[in-house]
C-alpha cells in the first residue's frame, strides 16, 4: 500500500471512531466513561487529568490500582493540569516538603494542531523523581508541540511509601507505582485513537527514575502490546538505586514512626498504615534520611514475593533479562558525561560556617557513602561495606582528600556507580540475551545552569554535562533560555521520536549518525552527542 493510500485509510479510521459532536467541535472527545472538554492553547489541544484508576486510598491504599469504572453523567472538564501525587519533594521550598494529594491517577493528553496530519504517532513521558517525588506538570511539552508531530501522553502514578513500601510478602508486596504505570498504558492503548493517536506507533520513554521505570516496564513479556519502541534517559532498572534490598525493615520502621508500634506482622501493619492519613506516612520520609534528600530513593522498587496478588516482578531484573523472558522492542538507553551530578551536586552547598559540604567526607565518608550510593543493604557485612568503601576512595582519589579541587573525581564516582556502570552492563545484558535492537548514546554538551546548579546552589562551580541536561531539552520546563546549539539539539531529538516511534525497522539516527544495532556488535556501540557533532564511540563492557 502506498504512503498516501496509507495516511488516507488511517484519516478514514480516525474519522470512524469520532463522534458527530467530536468532528464539530475538536474539544470534545468521547471515552468509554463518557465525554471530556479539553482546552485550546493555540497550537495545540490539552485533555488534562483524566482519571484511569479508581482513587486509591482507604482500603485500595497499598494495592493494586483497579480501573476507572465510574459513568460522567455531564461532561467531564479535562482543563485542570495533573495534581502532584503526594510526596516529600527535594525541590520544594521550606522545611516542609510535602506536596500533592493521594487521589491523583490521572493521564493528560497533548495533541498538536497539524491539519496535514490526521493522526498521529504517540509518546507517553513516565516521569522521574528517584521514585519519590515528582510530576508531569514539571515536564513542558511546548517543543514537542511546535514540531507538530506527535501526541504526548503523561501519566501519573504513586510514589515514595505510598507508591513503594514493602513488606517483602504478599500482604503489603509492593510496586504499587509500577502497576499504576502498568494500568495507565493500558488506558492508552485503548483508548489513544479517540484523541487521533496512532495505537500501533507508541514510544513510552522516561528520564531518570522513569527511564528505569521504562525499563522495568519492558520486563513484562507482553509490554510489546502496548508500545512500539522504549527510550531510557539516563536510568535503567540495573541502577543500584532501583531495585533495592532492606525493603521489609524499613516498613516496619515506617509503621514505628507513624504510631503504629513495634510490629512484626504484615497483615497488622497494612491495617495501621491504612487508617493513617496519607500525609503522616509520606513526611515520615525525613527519618529516613540521613543528610539532605539522602539517601534520594529509601522507597523504590522491589523484587515480589512469588505469592503476591498480580506481582510485578517476582526475579531481579538481571535474572529476567538472562531468561530472555522479556519484551522484544527496540531500545534506546542514555547516559550524560556527568550523570553523578544527581546528587554529588549537594556536596558543594555551602554549610551554616561558609565551607561546602564536601569536606566532611573526609570524616564521615564510610558513614555516608552507603547511602549516597546505595550498597548499605546490598553489603553482608560491615567490614564488606567498609572495604567497598575505601576501595572507591583510592581507585578515584588516591591519597588526596574530600575537598573543593577534588570535587570532580568524587562526581565520577557518583556517575559511574549510579548511572554509567550499569547502562553498559544493561547493553551487554541485552545484547546478549535478547533479539530486539539495543542502542545507547552518551551526551557531552554542558548546559549553561541545569539541575547541579540548583542542587549546589550556586552558580561558580563547572559540572559538566550533567544529570538532565539532554532531556531539558525535550520536556524540562527550562532554568534558562536554551543557547543556539541547544535549540539545534532539540529538534534533532524530537526528530529521532518521531522517526523512532513510526519506524517499521526499529532503526535509530540522531541528525546524520546512525545507530549501531549492539545486537550485531562485538564492542558496545554508542552515538556520542556533542554541541555541533555526532559520532560513533566504543566502549568495553563492565565486568
């Protein structure tokens, strides 16, 4: 069939499933539940907070979430941007750190005005936030709207200990965000083309704590029925920060601080915390804290118990990958030069007495290094942790200290452990376990003041290209006017979506380089990304 036979069939079928009302007025759409209003926005249409999910709270608190069934009598009004779920935000301002509500599973739904276009391809942001804060209103879609190309599609889903915490057992299994994610692409999937999307051209992507929610989203062998294509920024579910161990003992810890004692039992447990309200449980989330927002995910994603109802995952995620019991969709995972700078940027705040915080590494370093990067619980025993932690100190520092000058290298730390390390060994993994095509890029282009320079609060220091500062590009809301090279980037990135998420090959190109499949590779293959240039770059796996 010939491209425009193609497009007119698809304009066709677009048309079929639109309602007399729809075609007069644009606002309107119509879903299984009944009608929504969206808004105009000039050049595009909005369709905001539409609920998926029943509101989980009472008895649906720490389960999984259940569909929306409920019948709009009237039409319902999708013009209120997403309410924050509730969570202990790093990045609000003041003592107080809680913001948002429990009732807050809802989708919202951006689609551009493009009267060439009849339909169009589909990409739904999962957003990041260490899994503990965060929310689609903080992503802007205005450049992805201003190509004109593509619908975009956000979703929220719990977070922190209402969206994570875990027993480690069937009564409180836990992944609860994960299984909103879950539910909310199956609500697309269904319903997308209501709204001129393209069901079969999906591309489900994530920064951060959503690119490895992404990730953990491709472990489920049918996630292949609900997208086309995947992109990881700068997260993968092989972090150490992602699936983490110790889950049980801080729920217990969890139900202590709230009131509701010293238990052992989980069915006792779940009973307390469910009377509780909403906002004890998630401001207990500073007791488990040990300097600033560290450690950045004390609540996060776990490895369910065999035994759990609708488990999500029940192996680690390595072991899924080595079964090659996964979904087979090409995927694009990233990392930036200086990922680390998410959190190794708060060393460099300046404390009450005028130094930065760095130097009290050099007393503290084997206290706070298993909770910066996260080996606390992965560890048997001190003496293991203790040594793992002087291993890192002379492999990256030698004899010198924690200081100002040697900021850097304890930064390479931070982006090798968290981020670099383990988005080569996810490449490797998958190379060798799986059948879909696997690409990665690195990106080397430092952004005038992204997310370091909030983090250290302060505006005289050099990070490098750091955690965030290619997807700023794409979705951030950002700090400052993009520079001329960046704006030239960002539409070589918003190009690579559009073609990847129609592409019938799963192939990949980022202005004139091409991706090499690491499928068909002996050394892992990886587009660098700089601010004029593009090439290919090899690298040796991670033992």
């Amino acid at each position: 069939m010939s491209r425009i036979c193609s497009i007119a069939f698809i304009c066709l079928a677009a048309a079929a499933t639109a309602t007399a009302e729809a075609a007069a007025d644009p606002l309107i759409v119509e879903l299984p539940n009944g009608k929504v209003r969206g808004r105009d926005n000039e050049g595009y249409y909005s369709y905001e907070s539409i609920p998926y999910a029943e509101p989980p709270v009472g008895e649906l608190r720490f389960e999984a979430p259940q569909p929306y069934a409920q019948q709009w009598s009237e039409v319902f009004d999708a013009t209120t941007p997403p309410a924050y779920c509730m969570q202990w935000n790093q990045f609000a301002e003041g003592a107080d750190k809680l913001v948002g509500i429990e009732d807050c599973l809802t989708i919202s739904v951006y689609k551009p005005k493009n009267s060439s276009r009849c339909s169009f391809p589909v990409v739904v942001n999962i957003h990041g936030g260490a899994f503990m804060f965060g929310a689609p209103v903080e992503h802007g879609h205005e450049p992805i709207m201003a190509s004109g190309n593509l619908i975009v599609v956000k979703i929220t889903y719990r977070l922190g200990p209402i969206g994570f915490l875990s027993t480690g057992d069937a009564t409180l299994s836990g992944n609860f965000g994960l299984k909103d994610q879950r539910l909310a692409l199956r609500w697309i999937k269904q319903n997308i083309a209501r709204f001129g999307g393209e069901p079969e051209n999906i591309l489900v992507l994530g920064h951060s704590a959503g690119g490895a929610s992404v990730h953990l989203q491709m472990l489920q062998e049918d996630f292949n029925q609900l997208a086309k294509v995947a992109v990881s920024f700068s997260g993968n579910a092989l972090h150490p920060w992602v699936v983490q161990q110790g889950a049980r003992r801080r729920a217990f810890e969890m139900g202590r601080i709230v009131g509701c004692g010293l238990l052992s039992d989980s069915v006792e447990l779940k009973k307390c915390l469910q009377s509780k309200d909403a906002s004890e449980i998630v401001r207990a989330v500073r007791q488990f804290l040990v300097f600033d927002y560290v450690p950045f995910a004390p609540f996060a994603p776990v490895v369910e118990s065999e035994d759990a109802p609708e488990p999500f995952i029940t192996q680690h995620p390595i072991d899924i990958i080595k079964s090659g019991k996964f979904a087979q969709v090409p995927w694009l995972t990233t990392y930036t030069q200086e990922d680390g700078t998410y959190n190794a940027a708060l060393l460099m705040a300046k404390q009450l007495n005028g130094a930065e915080f760095i130097e009290e590494l050099n007393s503290r370093w084997y206290e706070l290094a298993p909770h910066f990067l996260f080996y606390r619980d992965s560890k048997k025993t001190i003496d293991d942790m203790d040594d793992y932690s002087r291993d890192l100190r002379q492999q990256y520092l030698g004899n010198r200290n924690f200081s100002v000058e040697s900021y850097l290298d304890v930064q390479r730390i931070f982006t090798d452990i968290l981020f670099r390390n383990d988005t080569l060994r996810s490449i490797d993994l998958h190379r060798r376990h799986g059948k879909s095509p696997v690409y990665g890029y690195v990106y080397d282009n430092p952004t005038s003041r992204g997310s370091a320079q909030v983090l250290a609060q302060r505006d005289d220091t050099y990070f490098g290209t750091g955690h965030g500062d290619d997807y700023a590009l794409i979705f951030e809301k950002a700090i400052t006017q993009p520079r001329a090279d960046e704006k030239i980037i960002s539409k070589n990135f918003i190009r690579l979506l559009e073609d990847f998420a129609q592409s019938d090959s799963g192939s990949l190109t980022y202005d004139n380089c091409v991706f090499p499949n690491n499928i068909e590779q002996e050394q892992l293959q990886f587009i660098l990304i700089k601010s004029n240039s593009c090439e290919i770059l090899k690298l040796d796996p991670i033992s």
